[in-house]
C-alpha cells in the first residue's frame, strides 16, 4: 500500500471542519486590524532563502532543480516571499502596508508531534513603519489572534540590540554562534563556545541577560545602549494595553533577517514544539532589489494551535437525509433543493437502498429524514422525521423545509 510522504498529514473531514473553523476566527479578528490577504507561489527561486540566510541553510529545503535548470525551492517560511512580492508589485503602494497569508511551508526537519514538513502558517506582515507603535501592534495582534483561537499562551517579547552590544566584540560567525546557543538556552554550550575563543568573561553578562524579566535588571547588564528608549516605549504600549507577557532578551531567532524586537508565544499544554508563534522587526526589501524598508511581522504555526486545541467537539450542520421508495425517487433531486436553498444541509440516497435502509443509514448520518413515498409524490407533501424524538408528520414541502431551516444558526 502507498504511503503519504514522511512529515506529512492527511485531514479527514472532521479534522478539516476543526481547521477550517479556526482559521475563519483567525481571518475574522486580523481583518479587524485592517489586514488583507495576500497569496505568493508555492515554489521560489532557492536565492531568495540563501541571500540572507547563506547556502547553510539548502540542508533545511526542500530544493531542487527544474527542468529549465534553475535551482528552485518550496518555501519554507513566507516572510521572503511576501517581501519579494512587495518589490516586484507594491512598492509605490501607500505605507504602512497591512498583509496577512494563511499557507503552507516546507522544510526539511525530523519529523515530530508539532514538527512537520509540511505545516501551515497564519502570518502577518506591516511592511513600511519603523516605530514603538508597529511593534507593539504586531505584538498585540499576535496575541489576539491566539486569543480568537482559543489558544492560552505566554508572549515573550525582546530585542536583539542588548544581546548584540555585549557580543559586538566578536567576529559576526562567532556572534552568530553565541546567539544559537542563547536562542537555545543551551548555557553548557555557550560557555564552552566563548572559553574556546577566549571570551569567558561574556558568559556570565549573557546569562543575566537572558535572565532579565525587567528593564531595570536588563539596562544592569548593558548600561545605556542607543536603543534604550525604544526598548522603554515599546513595553510601555505594551503594558498600557494591558498585555501580560514576558521580557525576554534570551530571544535571538532562528532566521537571520531579524534587526530589532523580537517575540515568540508558547502554549504551555504542548511539550518539546510548543512554540507557537514567532515573529519581529526585520529589513528584507532591500536584498531583493527595493528601498530598505523597515517591516515587522510574525506567524503563527497553525498546526501547532490545532495540537493545542485538542479535539474539541464540532458543531455540526443540520442535515436532512432525503429517503425515497421506487416512486418518489424522481421528486428527491427537488425535495433536497429546496432545503439546501434555504440554507440546509441535504443528501439524496444513491445507492438505490430501499426505504428501510436508507432510514437506517439516516439515523447514523442526520437530523431530520425527508421520506417521500407514493403518497407524498401525489399530494406534493414529504413526510419529515425528527430522528432525535421520533415524531414525524406529513406537510407541505416548504413547511418542511421552514421547520428545519429555523434550526439552521445564522
Ligand atoms: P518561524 O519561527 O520559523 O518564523 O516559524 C513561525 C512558526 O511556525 C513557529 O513559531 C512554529 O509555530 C511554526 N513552525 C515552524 N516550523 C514548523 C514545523 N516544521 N512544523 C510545524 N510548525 C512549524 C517564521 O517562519 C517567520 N517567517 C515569521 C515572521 C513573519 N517573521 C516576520 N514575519
């Protein structure tokens, strides 16, 4: 038998339905922000990933070569594209630019519960503003959307300038390396790498760094920097508005394009991948051939909510399962119609079952059963069945079809 590739997932209906009602919440609530959606190819060229990131990062692609020759790839986040679509398409558009995409992501991982190769993300991109303000609504619309989700989770906002003034004395791959190993809160590893390259000292300064959870203790461990203030006025719109979430300098990002705040929410009933969403201020525009644009954004990793979310119960449609003798059969195709014209969920038998086991089949699959028989045919009426109580009556088809509409929420 075949199987799907590995680190991939097949969706029943029901799982589909779960899916489908979660991301209509999150479409619902950014569209109240005044983001709009956009949509970029499945497939790039693989340069677009390596000019920031460097040819390292070809091992995490899915990556190939056409049959033109080119070196492509399927994306494996959606921040690149967009900022490409951005250059190629938008860039006169008036700013800030609001964009949100809900789609799907590559990336070569060893696959887990909440790690994918194949996984949908819900992003967001403000393209063009560079204050306090954009960073806090980035921040603040990430945690709505969780909220709209259903998903509890604890922000944790930082910024990168601390962490790169206390290594500003390292060359950049070594810099590179020593916020690998913070980003991992892998301590052990961190002192190892700094004592290699005779920087022992930092170890400690790091540490408190990532341990900060206030700016007083942050602003001890690396005195006045120039981004000072912005770091204040963030947190302030931040805690005005009320967000309870966790200072956090330990943060430094996976990916490279990251140049200021950055933030990353953790549900906390998930185990080893329960980072939920991760995001920042970054500059991309401008390797891809536009102005250097200031952007902020972040996404969410929608599989990721879903495994939070548990299989909670579904809210089903009314349906009607329209059940017929040898005669009525013709008139189903009109019976079932007219209730999906109003709104209601019907289905014909189709298999040619006899009566007695379409009524068994409707018992397991509906709400309501829509019998037509030789007598229905000629009176213009369908005998509808409650099938939770039983009680069934002979009337006309639109009072059958307004008694089971009015059960249909609006
Ligand atoms: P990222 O942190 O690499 O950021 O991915 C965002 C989210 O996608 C993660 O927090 C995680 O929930 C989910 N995710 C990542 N990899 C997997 C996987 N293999 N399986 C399931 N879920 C996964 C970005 O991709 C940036 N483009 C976010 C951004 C937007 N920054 C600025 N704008």
């Amino acid at each position: 038998m075949l199987q799907r590739p590995r680190g991939t997932r097949d969706f029943l209906p029901d799982e589909m339905e779960r899916r489908r009602g979660v991301e209509a919440a999150l479409r619902d609530r950014v569209a109240r922000w005044g983001y709009r959606e956009v949509c970029t190819p499945e497939f790039e060229e693989l340069e677009l990933f390596t000019l920031r990131s460097g040819a390292g990062i070809v091992g995490e692609i899915y990556a190939f070569e056409d049959k033109g020759g080119r070196q492509m790839a399927l994306r494996p986040e959606i921040t690149a594209p967009v900022l490409r679509m951005f250059v190629n398409e938008a860039k006169v558009q008036p700013r800030p630019l609001r964009w949100f995409y809900f789609a799907d992501c590559f990336r070569y991982e060893r696959p887990q519960k909440g790690r994918y190769r194949q996984f949908w993300q819900f992003g967001v991109e403000l393209i063009g503003a560079d204050t306090p303000r954009a960073d806090a609504e980035a921040i603040l619309l990430a945690d709505d959307l969780l909220r709209a989700a259903g998903v509890p989770s604890d922000i944790h906002v930082g910024h990168l300038a601390p962490m790169k003034h206390l290594l500003r004395d390292l060359d950049p791959g070594a810099r590179a390396k020593a916020m690998a190993f913070l980003d991992k809160r892998d301590f052990d590893g961190l002192g190892g790498f700094l004592g290699g390259i005779g920087k022992p000292d930092l170890e400690g300064r790091l540490r408190d760094l990532a341990h900060a959870r206030t700016l007083d203790e942050l602003f001890a461990v690396t005195g006045d920097i120039p981004e000072k203030e912005r770091i204040e006025k963030t947190v302030e719109i931040l805690d005005k508005n009320g967000l309870a979430c966790t200072l956090d300098f330990g943060i430094a990002r996976g990916l490279d394009y990251y140049t200021g705040t950055v933030f990353e929410g953790f549900a906390p009933n998930l185990g080893a991948e329960n980072q939920v969403l991760g995001g920042g201020a970054y500059r991309l525009a401008h390797l891809f051939g536009g102005d250097d644009v200031p952007s902020c954004g972040f996404a969410l990793g929608f599989d990721r909510i879903m495994v939070s979310l548990g299989e909670k119960p579904l809210s089903r449609p009314v349906r009607v399962a329209v059940c017929s003798t040898e005669e009525g059969r013709m008139r189903a195709f009109e019976v079932a119609r007219a209730f999906r014209e109003q709104g209601v969920c019907a289905e014909i038998d189709l298999l040619d079952r006899n009566l007695g086991a379409q009524m068994a089949h409707a018992a397991k699959s509906a709400d309501y059963a829509a019998i037509i028989g030789k007598r229905e045919v000629e009176t213009g009426t369908v005998t509808l069945k409650d099938l939770r109580s039983g009680d069934q009556k002979a009337v006309p088809l639109p009072d059958a079809v307004a008694e089971v509409a009015a059960r249909v929420p609006r």
